[in-house]
C-alpha cells in the first residue's frame, strides 16, 4: 500500500506498507510487515496558549508556567522553531502456531523508530536577564516564572515482543473452557536530542522506564447453559516516576514502585435471548500501588502515584444488567 498526503502547513508526505506471510506447512507460519508513518501537528500543539499554576515540589509555592506557540515572541526568544510533521519507520516479523485441537501460539517482535516528535520543552526559568532582555525587545513575558513550547526536539526507538496463547476445551459434559494468555515486553529510549530542554532527567526517565516494560494477562472464560465464569489475572511490572527537579533531593526523589498483580471476576446468567444478569468485581484484591514515599509528594495530599498504570482506586464491585433487542 502507498499513501501520499499534501499538508498545508508542513508540506507533503509519502508513505507505505508492505507484509507478507508464508506457511511454511499446515498450523506454521511466518509473517512480516514493514511500514512508514507520519503525524501532522496537531492544530493544539501549533497554536496552544495557557498558563499553568503548578506546585513547586522543594518549596513548596506556586510556580506559574505558560505554554506558548511556537510562532509566540517569547518561544522566538527562546529560539523555537514552526513545528514539523513526525515521521516513523516500523517493522514487525512473528512466528505463528495454529494447531489442530484449538492450540494457537503467536510471537511477535516489533521496532518502531520516531524521527522528530513533538514534544514539550522541561519548564525553562525565566531568569532576570532573559526579562530585560525581552523587554528591550518589546517582548512583554508577563508575570510567569517558567514557559514551555511544543517542538520537533528528539527522536525515539520502542522495541518489544508480544507472546499470545489461547486454547478452548469443549468437554463432554456441556463444560467449555478457554484460556488465554499474553505476555508484552516493551523498551522505549530517547535518541538524537535537538534540544536538551525537551530531554531533560524527568523526561528521559518517562520514557525509559514510566510505563512498566513487562505486562501479563491471564484470562480463563467458563461456559455451560446460560451460566458463565470469568477470571482474569493482570500482571504489572516495575515501573519509575521521576520527580521534576534536576537534582534529586530528601523531599523529591525518583522512586520506582514494585510489580503486582490484578485478579478480576465475573459471574454470568443469561435470563434468556434477550436479557442477561452479572455480578463481579475488578480487583477484587482490593490492590493498591505502592505508597508514594516522597515528602514533597505527601505535603501536597499525594498519597499514591498520580499516574500508576492500573490506578490508585482500589476494587471495583458490580452488578450489572444487559439487555439485547
């Protein structure tokens, strides 16, 4: 497949995508796929205009920070450039089993490469100097301490597999069971920077290590009439949420969270063809993430992660009904 796409704000664009299999007997087979991407500015990132109130986590005050356009006279100053499009090269290549008997197995590797993405700067301090010098330019910054702007600063690499695993069991007393299994290893690192205050210790350590790099799924579905089982294990690697300030400190540190697992149920019944009744709960566990440690972090009401990848709310128990006409 090619694509060709004309913008009128960054020019044109030609992409394409390639795949293949091969079965190399019955129930194995390889496959690839190789393609080229893009993504346009967003209207949002080229013209976005706010101010921020943030909380200055080592003193503790407020800190005001104001996002600005690229075409802004402050991100002038500051030597931004008009935002250009993100361009990607991706291949994948996987292994697949499809066996007689229900048995399927897939193993996929993948790379996917981002040239240019867009992003935001770290917050760049207006010092002294910068607001007299902007003045003497007729550049009036306003009374924010801090500003930020979107721009094509870096570039990025994201490798991984995917292992998949799934089998039904049909019994002969009405009983039919399937399971499947998932397991997802993701890396992702920052590479090429064009601007250190797009890539600074916080953001390098988001991208590194802020998503766990190792995720599982079980599920095992349980079938007979109209009653139905449902249980679901969710593994959760270890995980890193770095702290904004250059320099760690006793109040504001990076800290890394431990793995954990996630147990879901559900228990179904359908009434008939058209309603159907439920009763379950997500994380029944009651699992939380590790307790945010951090000082800076707690004397602002922070008690767990903000952004911990299966949330902080605890368990979820329902009922729930559905109809169907």
């Amino acid at each position: 497949a090619v694509r060709y796409e004309d913008y009128s704000d960054f020019g044109n664009e030609t992409v394409g995508k390639i795949t293949a299999r091969y079965d190399i007997m019955d129930g194995l087979a390889l496959r690839a796929t190789a393609s080229t991407g893009f993504r346009a500015p967003t209207p949002g990132q080229s013209n976005i205009s706010d101010v921020a109130t943030n909380i200055d986590l080592v003193t503790g005050g407020l800190l005001l920070t104001a996002t600005r356009p690229p075409t802004d006279p402050v991100a002038l100053f500051y030597g931004v450039q008009p935002l250009d499009r993100e361009k990607s090269k991706n291949i994948a290549a996987g292994i697949v089993f499809d066996l007689p008997g229900g048995w399927i197995f897939t193993l996929d590797y993948f790379n996917i490469k981002v040239d240019q993405r867009i992003a935001l700067t770290s917050r760049i301090p207006i010092s002294a100097a910068d607001r007299a010098a902007m003045l003497a330019r007729g550049i009036n910054p306003g009374d924010v301490q801090s500003v930020r702007f979107f721009g094509n600063f870096f570039d990025s690499k994201t490798e991984g597999f995917d292992a998949v695993f799934a089998k039904t069991w049909r019994f002969d007393s009405g009983f039919n069971l399937g399971l499947t299994a998932s397991l997802n290893y993701t890396s992702s690192a920052v590479t090429n920077i064009r601007d250190a205050r797009a890539v600074d210790r916080e953001r390098r350590i988001e991208i590194g290590a802020f998503n766990p790099k190792w995720r599982g799924n079980v599920s095992a579905n349980l079938e007979k009439g109209p009653f139905s089982a449902l249980v679901r294990g969710s593994y959760y690697g270890k995980w890193t949420d770095a702290v904004a300030n250059a320099v760690p400190t006793a109040n504001s540190f990076d800290q890394t969270f431990s793995s954990k697992i996630l147990v879901d149920l559900e228990l179904g019944y359908d009434i008939n063809d058209t309603f159907r009744l439920a009763v379950g709960a997500d994380n029944v566990f009651d699992v939380y993430p590790d307790k945010d440690r951090r000082i800076g972090q707690n004397n602002n009401g922070i008690v767990y992660p903000q952004f911990s990848p299966f949330g902080f709310s605890g368990g979820f128990w329902y009922v729930r009904g559905t109809a169907k006409f």
